[in-house]
C-alpha cells in the first residue's frame, strides 16, 4: 500500500515509558507504547517498513528519548500534536541554516469545507526547519532569509507549496489524497481498512449529500453513487421521497428497496438531515452484504453518523433560504382557442359549429370574466413560487474521556397550492421539521468504551384535505371556458360532472399531519488485549419509535351552477346546485405508530503476524418490529467474517449469515447464507514498484455469494390457510333467522420460504498519479423463489383463490463505475471531478405463466419486470383504407378494429396474430420499462483562493412511458373534453392528412380507439437535469479573526435549473397519470456557512 495509518487508541497519557522487547518489529513497538501513554502513532507505512527489528531495555524514561532510540536514526522525527497523536516523519538529507538572517511567517491552514487543521507539519524545503499548526489550524515559523519554498503536509493531504515572497502572511487550504482517502471503510456490521476490501462497495463523502434545499436526502442520490438507480416522482412537500434501488429491479414480488442502516440500526434516511452524516456506504455485492442474509438481497445502505473528537468545542451554523418554483408545468391553450379547436372538430365531421364568433370573440377580448372565463386551472391552484429553509446548529468536541457531537436542524418547505387569503384557516400545502441528534463516546477505563446515541425529529404536515393527485387531475380535465374560480360577487361555481379545483384547493378546509420519532442507542466496546491481543467484544441495545397522528377540518362551500346570464339589473343569473356548511367541521384522524427493539453482540479479533494480516467477526442480533399488526414483524440471526490479506496484496475473505424471518413455518424461518470473495491488490507487489508515481494503484476482485429477501409481497404467514366470511343464509317465515358463512381462503403452503439470489460481482481500481481513480464493477443476479401467485391453476381445483408459491425466477445483470479527480494547480487553484454511471437490466425468466402465452407476442416471460405492452401503431387510417368512409367500413383486407367505429385519422394497429380482428390478443410488448435503466452523473469543483465554483449534473435512460388516455385525448371520455395542449395544431384534420403529427384526428364524442395504450404514445422519458450549481466565496481569515471566527463562506446555490429532453409536454422524472401531478421543483438558494473558533 502506498500510504498506510498506523493509530491505536487508549486512554493515559503518561510521559516516562516503559519498555522492554527484543527482535521486535517496530509496529509491535508501537502498539505497546501506546497502551502505556494513550498517544496515537501515525506515519507512513514506508518509512516503518524501513526500520529494522528493535532490541531495547528501558523503564521511566521520556517517550521522546525511547522512540528516538526504538528508531535509531537522527533523521526521524517526532511531532507531538495537542490531540494526543504523534506523526513521524523522516527527514531528507539537509542543508544546515544556522546562522542565516530569518524571517517570520505566520497564517492559517484549512481543510476545503474551511474548518482548521492542526498537527500539519510545515517546514522549509530541503532544511530541517519547520513546525505544526495548532489547533486552530494557525502556525508561526521563523525561516532563513534566503529560504524561497514553504513546504505543507499531512498524510492523507495532498502536499502543497508556497512561495515566499514579501507577503509574510500565508493562509493554506489541504485538500484530501484520493489514493490516501477514507483509509477505514465502513462494511457490514464493522470497518475495515481499504486495502482489505474485496467487496463491490460504494462511498461518498457526506458534504456531497448537500445537493440542495429537499427535504429527503433519498433525492440527493441519482447519479452520485455509482450502483444506486433512483427517481423523483413528486414534488409535494412531505410526499416528494425518491424511490431507489441498488444495482435495479430484480424481483416482481417482493420488496425492491435495500435494507437501510443507520448506525447499524434498520432506519428510515427520508427525514435525516445530511448535517447528522459521518459516513455513507453502499454494499452492493453478496461479499458486502451476505452478513444481513434475508434482509440483503436489495443491496444495504449503512450510515454512520457524526461522534465527538478530541479538541476544544467547535461550533458550526448552516443556513440557507430559497425559493422554489416548478421544473415545468404543461403549457394549455386558451379559452378562445379552445373554442374554435371545438369547432373545427364538429365542422370536419358536417357538424354545425357549437360556439359563435361572438361568443369567441368575447372571450378573447375578456369582455365579461364571469360569462366568457378564460381559465388555466393550473395557474389557478399554484402560487408562482414558494420558499423554503434550513439551518443548523453543530457542536463537536471532547477529551480523551468523553467526546460529543450534537447536532440540530430546522427544515421549513412551503407548497405551491394556492391558498384564500380571505379565509381564516391555510390551506396551502406546508411542512415544518425539527431534528435533533445526540452522540456521546465515554472511555470509562482505558480499554472500555461506553457510547450513547440520541436523535429523531418532530414534523408538521399540513394541506387541502383531499389527495393533491385529485386535486392536479381535476385541473387537468376542466375546459378552460366552463365557468371561472369564482364569480365577481362571490359565488363559488361548478357543473355536475366535475368539482372546481380552486374550490377543492382553498375552500373546503384543511388537514395537519404530525409526526414524532424517537431514535436511541447505548453500545459498549471492550477491549480484551489483557487476555488475547487484537481480541474486542462490544454490545448494542437500540430502541426507536414513531408515532404520528391527523386532524381533518373541513367544510363543503356553497356551490352554484354556471351562469345562464345577467338580470336586467346586471346581475348573474344563477342557480344553487349545493348548499354547504358555514363552519369549519373537525374530526380527529386516524393514529398510528411504531417501535421498534434491536439487540446485537459482537466479538472481533484482528491481529498480524509478519505479513499475514487476519481480521475475524461473530455476531448475534435480533430485531423486533411493531406497526399495530397482529403479530410483530421478527428477525433473528448470526452473522460471520473471516478476511486473510497477506502484505496488503492477496486478500481472501469469507462471510455468513444464518437468520430467519417469523414469517415461514417452522422448519423454513432460517438459512444459510454464504459468500467469497478474492482480491489481488496488484500494484503493490514488488515488480511495480517502479510505477508508483503513475499507477498508485491497481486492484482486482470478485464475489460470489448467497443472500435472501424475506420482505414479500401479498400477505404475511402464507403457510397458514385463511378462514374467510360470507353473508351467509336465512331461512324462516320471513326470513328471520340467518347465520354467517365460512369458507376457505388462501391455502395454506408450509414450504414457502423466502427468495434467494445468487450474485456474482467482478471490479478492478485503478489510481494515477495520486489523482485520479476509477473503479468499475460488472455483476451478474440470479434470484429465484419469487414469491407469486400461481397463474396456471385451473379455476376447476377447487381453490377459491390461485396458491402462493416460492415460483419466479428473473436474472439482473449490469455494469456501474465511478470516476474521481482531484487536482491541485499551482499554489492557488484546486479542480475536482467525480462521474457515475450504472446500467443494469433485468430478464424474468420464470412467472409461471401459461403455455398457451409463452412465445407468443403479449408473452413478457424473458422481458424486463415493469415490461411495458400495448398495440403496435402501423400509422393513421386514410380514405383509401375504407370502402365506406361515412358508415366507417373498412376495406377488404383491413383488420377489424373492436374498440369503436373508425374514421380517417384514426390510429390503425398491427394484426399481431394476423386473426383479421384488432382486440386484446394483439396487445404486445413495446418500449421497454418505466423505471430507468441507466442513471449517469457528472460533476467538477474549481477554487481559486476564496472563490469556488461547481456543477452537478444527473440523467436517466432506458425509461419509458406510455401517455395519452382517456383523461389526455380531447373527447376520448365519453365526448367530455377535458384541457388541449399547445401543441394542438399537430394534429390529422382533412386539412393536414399528415403521418407524423402528434394528435391523431380529434373528435368530440366517444373515440376509444385513439386512446388505447400503444406505440403511436409511447415516449422515451430519458433526460439529463443540472442538478446543482453552486459559486461560494470564504472571507479571508484576517477579516474574521476580530470576531472568533475561523471560517465563513457564502454561496449562491441553484437546484434543477434546466433540464433537457426530447420529451416536452411536462417533466420526464415525474410518475406515472399524464403529468397530472404535484411537479417537481426547481429553486434557487443564498446560504452561508459559519464556522467558529
């Protein structure tokens, strides 16, 4: 390994040592020392590697004096740094300065999120003067008059250099070594150094998680962790999560989504703020992820969140205040155009226009609002912006006895929905969030670690009562000219077959959501180096629990047919079509709640011997989860490791987990779940030593392994056989008397157990030059025992309903990598980027469909899950498609098409299984899935000085949907027209008989034809989105020091600011209903960064 830590932690600082070994290598030396003081040793791994056996005979004399002589070398130095720890260096052939006129130079030395470094050791270059930084990251340093370089290093940084002209204040900014990077790697259930991991593991540093102003963290995640596919489907406040998979979709009956562990505790991420982060992890292969057995087939998520360290406290405040605006919204036409599209449509069919010119005329000109409205509904419910804000509060610090983190956050979103600033109550959407977290790391004796964790959140969510997806819906199909919002005298208007979505949104009450969560931790760790070196032990208890509750009140307006006119006094003429309440109801909601109790024991042994490296684990945990069911969901397992790497270069590992679920009938509720896994770390074997400036690093490794999903779809305790009720009979005179019926349900298979995957993973890393480092990851899936019902029992078996059964088979196969650069540019500029890309694609190949269906087109058996079906669209009828266009009777030779009478213009489909007839058995697979495929991000960061710039952005491909619908096509729904899109001149009309328009032929009565689900609607919904941009300036540190602070920064930040897209009419990410939902959000942001002394 290029660079390696060597840090062991105790707790007594005691000066004069102790020591007496012989033939002893000098790590083992090490170690001894710090268990007699409590100083952590940190150097580079080859400056050890090149120290001899030590033979040495002391008691009481100064630390210093015993390493110089365990070394025995004058070029070695020891530099003691306030927080306990001593980095050695080895000084290189000097040049003496003695007696050379000096000069002072003093400044600062940050890290690149501005907070001080201490222990940095800077020096003159060639010359053995230099010192460290304190622990505010400040520094003083006499130089000779000649000296023209100063020298800044830390391991784990990379190396800067300074020339020293007149200026003699030099403030410095270190940026971490990629090839150094996150030495300790958080796995399942533990850590482990970097050099030892052969599983497919992601990670990413917390501070990239802060893409923006959301609420859930899980919308920071597209295209920033290489493996992770995830889509945004809504925007509403409180409702806005993302969903996201790891490595795709590979089952169709059971949950999709991973096990997600905060530490090491199965939690939510959704309500998290980015600030409680320390660490984030992503176990992707068997090899990371077999320790979780049943609970890892989806891959798992582990953070860690923030813990004390040593050093006076240090305060941080976050704050940032934005303002959101929708991505896009569709673009209808107007009231006047509406109108004359109407007449056109009746027109081409020989109809009589339905609207007067001066009926269009007034409504475009706006003579009477209340008469002749011109609506946009959508304008109508949403506000043009809204505004949000977060802030928090950190503080962190702590001795070698006791160290804390605390961290606080406040989140305000307001909503887009529109609110009656005349009514007393809001009813706009909104959500406030309070969240708290509390950590605490005690040594109560040198060898024993007590830690206590305390966090959760308290949350506010308030909006109209009814769904918000209703509420876009009505908006989407009420014509513009139906009636206004509201009349000039205050009457509130709607028709019979549809409710006025301004009405809904503003004037029929609200409904307030509160929610409460508790989360707590205790843990101990001891360490038995008394009775076994590398032996360790450690215990956890946690117990979390939410609870949440909902107040309605609500109240329905007074509602009123459209106006048939004016008086003779001017007055609407107007018609009561509903009286409604004066008040404001209130009814109390529904309650509900959960808590949850995990228990976990854990031994850990880690020793080396020569080159031989040896890491080991045994764990028990069990789990227990109560959400108000009948029976507590229950897990119960252990879990094992066993990892061998011999000098950093051949690595071996082993995991299990044996556990079970409650939900399997005895016998099946526990398996065994292995894996294996090699590594070579190639460029540390001593042939490519000689490339050690270019290659830094290059490792290969690959997985195999076991894992299970017993989280499954459907029902719970499939094995047991249910007794449903019936109404039963009666009998009697007057049939008085009556009993209920019973009879079978679901029967009861007690051999079903949970789904199994077999996953294989083949990676390689590559670093150069200590910049740049790539990682690519190939895997294949095979999981089988897909919980389904079966589809080919026959009706005539006698059960009531089709048996369950561990039946499904889908393969998932893929490719993802990531990409990272950090470049340092002269003294005063610093580039980094990081890009990501994952594609993975699914295969079902067993749902137990039947074989009159398998091979034939509407087959999605060897199709992805999700796999999308409708017709084939061959193009649009034209006249020379009919014997008679008047009766819509087609051609000899043309197929039958059964769903309505067609007309030139109309969409004609493919005969699929050339019957002569267009009906359901021609329905086939089209396109490809809703739910992406690929996901791609791309990145960089500049700084010059105090200045920084970056950009995010992120994509998706392999995404499809299927629009139009009964709701999308004017006068598809029974002739009620609903909202036209600009873009309503491309479409067929006698005028424009083109192919390639976007609307078929229009018509204002029941046209289901045209609104079947086919490739004539079949859009890809691929998009690339700039995430985030952001520009940031830090006040130079001689302007803060009057005020105690080390550093500031203000930043302007935008999120979501463009999007592009082959895809016009609303934003491609959003779900599924034509658009017809909350949007998603774009903002812009103005924040600043404190960080005090």
């Amino acid at each position: 390994m290029t660079t390696g830590l060597l840090q062991v932690t105790a707790a007594t600082y005691a000066q004069q040592v102790s020591l007496q070994v012989k033939e002893a290598r000098i790590q083992e030396v090490l170690l001894r020392l710090t268990k007699q003081t409590g100083y952590n040793f940190i150097a580079k791994s080859n400056i050890l590697q090149g120290v001899g056996p030590v033979t040495i005979d002391v008691a009481n004399r100064p630390l210093e004096e015993v390493l110089q002589r365990c070394f025995g070398d004058p070029r070695f130095e020891f530099l003691f740094q306030p927080d306990h720890t001593v980095i050695i260096k080895k000084r290189s052939s000097i040049n003496p300065v003695a007696g050379l006129q000096q000069r002072i130079i003093t400044g600062r030395v940050n890290e690149e999120n501005g907070n001080p470094m201490s222990g940095v050791t800077v020096s003159v270059k060639n010359t053995q003067v230099a010192t460290t930084t304190d622990v505010n990251g400040r520094y003083q340093l006499a130089i000779p008059e000649d000296a023209s370089v100063v020298v800044y290093s830390l391991i784990g940084y990379v190396e800067e250099e300074r020339m020293i002209g007149n200026d003699l204040t030099v403030d410095v900014v270190l940026t971490t070594n990629v090839s150094e990077l996150d030495e300790v790697v958080v796995v399942g259930f533990g850590t482990q150094r970097r050099a030892s991991v052969v599983g497919a593991i992601t990670t990413i540093e917390p501070r990239k998680l802060q893409l923006g102003t959301s609420r859930s963290l899980s919308n920071n995640l597209a295209g920033q962790l290489a493996g992770v596919i995830a889509v945004q489907r809504s925007g509403e406040p409180g409702y806005d999560n993302s969903n996201f998979w790891i490595r795709g979709i590979s089952t169709f009956g059971g949950t999709r989504s991973p096990l997600i562990l905060v530490d090491g505790v199965e939690r939510s991420l959704n309500n998290m703020d980015p600030e409680e982060i320390e660490s984030f992890s992503i176990l992707k292969d068997a090899a990371a992820s077999a320790v979780y057995g049943v609970r890892g087939a989806n891959g798992v998520i582990l953070i860690n969140t923030k813990r004390g360290k040593i050093g006076k406290p240090k305060v941080s405040v976050r704050v940032e205040q934005g303002m959101t605006q929708p991505v896009q919204l569709p673009e209808f036409i107007g009231a006047a155009d509406y109108l004359e599209v109407l007449n056109s449509i009746r027109t081409e069919r020989g109809a009589i226009p339905a609207y007067s010119q001066g009926r269009i005329d007034s409504t475009r000109n706006g003579l009477d609002p209340d008469l002749y409205p011109d609506v946009n509904w959508l304008d109508a419910i949403l506000r043009d912006q809204a505004g949000n804000t977060r802030a928090n509060l950190s503080v962190n610090g702590g001795s070698s006895i006791l160290r804390y983190s605390l961290v606080t956050s406040y989140y305000r979103e307001e909503g887009l929905i529109e609110r009656d600033p005349s009514q007393t109550w809001n009813s706009s959407s909104k959500l406030n969030r309070y969240n708290v977290r509390s950590n605490v790391d005690v040594n109560i004796s040198p060898t024993t670690l007590f830690r206590l964790n305390i966090g959760g959140y308290l949350q506010d969510r308030s909006r109209a009562p009814y769904s918000v997806d209703e509420l876009f819906q009505q908006a989407f199909i009420i014509p513009p000219q139906v009636h206004p919002t509201v009349y000039s005298s205050g009457e509130i208007p709607r028709t019979p077959e549809r409710t006025n979505p301004w009405a809904l949104a503003t004037q029929q009450g609200y409904e307030r959501f509160s929610d409460s969560k508790i989360e707590s931790q205790v843990a101990l760790e001891q360490d038995l180096e008394f009775f076994l070196p590398g032996l360790k032990v450690r215990g956890l208890f946690a117990f979390d629990r939410f609870s949440g509750n909902s107040v309605v009140r609500s109240k329905q307006p007074d509602y009123y047919n459209p106006a048939i006119g004016r008086d003779e006094n001017g007055n609407l003429r107007l018609v009561i079509d509903r009286y409604g309440q004066e008040f404001l109801g209130y009814s109390t909601g529904a309650e509900w709640g959960e808590k949850s109790a995990y228990l976990e024991g854990a031994i850990n042994y880690a020793q080396t011997f020569g080159g031989h490296n040896v890491e080991s684990m045994l764990l028990y945990n069990q789990r227990n989860f109560d959400n108000g069911d009948l029976v507590p969901f229950r897990n119960q397992g252990i879990a094992g490791r066993f990892s061998y790497n011999y000098e950093n270069r051949y690595i071996a590992e082993f995991n299990f987990g044996y556990n079970g679920s409650e939900n399997f009938a005895p016998g099946k509720r526990f398996g065994f779940f292995p894996s294996v896994a090699l590594g070579w770390y190639i460029s540390e074997e001593p042939f490519m030593r000689r490339t050690k400036e270019v290659l830094s690093k290059l490792k290969l490794r690959g997985s195999y392994g076991l894992v299970g999903n017993d989280r499954l779809d459907g029902r719970r305790f499939a094995y047991i056989t249910t007794i449903n009720t019936t109404g039963g009979y009666t009998w009697g005179l007057n049939n008085d008397f009556s009993r209920t019926g019973r009879f079978e349900g679901d029967q009861g298979i007690a051999s079903l157990t949970w789904e199994s995957v077999a996953k294989a993973n083949i990676g390689f890393e590559l670093g150069l030059w200590n910049a740049l480092e790539l990682q690519v990851d190939v895997f294949h899936e095979d999981r089988r025992d897909i919980f389904m019902q079966r589809r080919t029992i026959p009706g005539s078996s006698g059960f009531t309903f089709a048996p369950w059964a561990n039946f499904g088979r889908v393969k998932n196969r893929g490719i993802d990598l990531s990409l990272d650069v950090n470049k340092a540019i002269g003294t005063d500029w610093f580039v980094s980027a990081r890009g990501s890309f994952t594609y993975a694609a699914n295969k079902i190949i067993e749902q137990d469909e039947p074989s009159s269906v398998i091979g034939q087109p509407r087959s999605t058996t060897g199709k992805p899950v999700s796999q999308l079906t409708g017709f084939i669209a061959e193009g649009l009828f034209t006249e020379a498609d009919f014997s008679d266009v008047d009766e819509g009777t087609l051609a000899p030779g043309i197929p039958v098409h059964t769903f309505g009478v067609v007309r030139p213009g109309d969409i004609r489909y493919q005969d699929i299984n050339n019957d002569g007839v267009i009906n359901e058995l021609d329905r086939t697979t089209i396109g490809g899935t809703e739910d992406p495929q690929m996901v791609f991000g791309v990145g960089a960061n500049v700084r010059y000085k105090s200045v920084d710039f970056g950009f995010f952005f992120q994509g998706a491909g392999e995404t499809y949907r299927i629009i139009g619908g009964s709701n999308f096509i004017p006068g598809s729904a029974n002739g009620s027209m609903g909202n036209i899109f600009s873009n309503v001149d491309n479409r067929w009309t006698v005028d424009n008989p083109r192919q390639d328009v976007f609307y078929p032929r229009l018509s204002d009565y029941q046209s289901a034809n045209n609104n079947m689900p086919s490739t004539w609607w079949l859009r890809d919904m691929s998009f690339i989105r700039l995430r985030n941009v952001e520009a940031g300036y830090s006040l130079p540190s001689g302007w803060l020091d009057r005020i105690a602070v080390s550093n500031l920064r203000i930043f302007l930040r935008g999120n979501n600011l463009l999007t592009l897209s082959d895809f016009k009419l609303w934003d491609p990410e959003l779900g599924v209903n034509n658009g017809m939902r909350y949007p998603i959000l774009k903002s812009v942001s103005v924040g600043l960064e404190l960080n005090f002394k």
